[in-house]
C-alpha cells in the first residue's frame, strides 16, 4: 500500500512542477487532487468494493453529485 501512496505523491509533485497550459482560457470544469491519509466522512453516494483508483475516478467524475472519493 505504500508504494502506492508513494506513486500518487510523485504523480501529484510532477504534476505540480509541469508548467500549465491553457486551452483557449477555459478551466476545467471538475479536477482531481489527491490528498494523503485523509477520509472524508459521511455524505456517501456509492460504496465501491474491490475495485482499482482509476475505476473509483471515473465513477467519481462520470457523477455530477460527486464532490470528492476515498481510495
């Protein structure tokens, strides 16, 4: 489980180090940040067992309601 959280650290530093480029000035409508060893209670609309992150962000994206998701 580390290595994982290791992963998503580094994706988020790069990320974050990676110069922005705007598309003809539109921000994105809905983003993804990733916070570490934090779970925001309450407020559930799914609960997803036995699934990967990616599958977790697209289910979280795919629904307007959606505010945020724990992995």
């Amino acid at each position: 489980m580390i290595p994982l959280f290791r992963a998503l650290a580094a994706i988020l530093v790069l990320g974050l180090a990676l110069p922005v480029h705007a598309q003809d000035g539109a921000v994105p409508e809905r983003r993804l940040l990733i916070a570490q060893d934090v779970d925001f209670f309450g407020g559930d609309i799914a609960q997803l067992f036995d699934t990967t992150l990616e599958a977790c962000q697209r289910a979280c994206l795919a629904d307007t309601a959606c505010r945020a998701f724990t992995f």
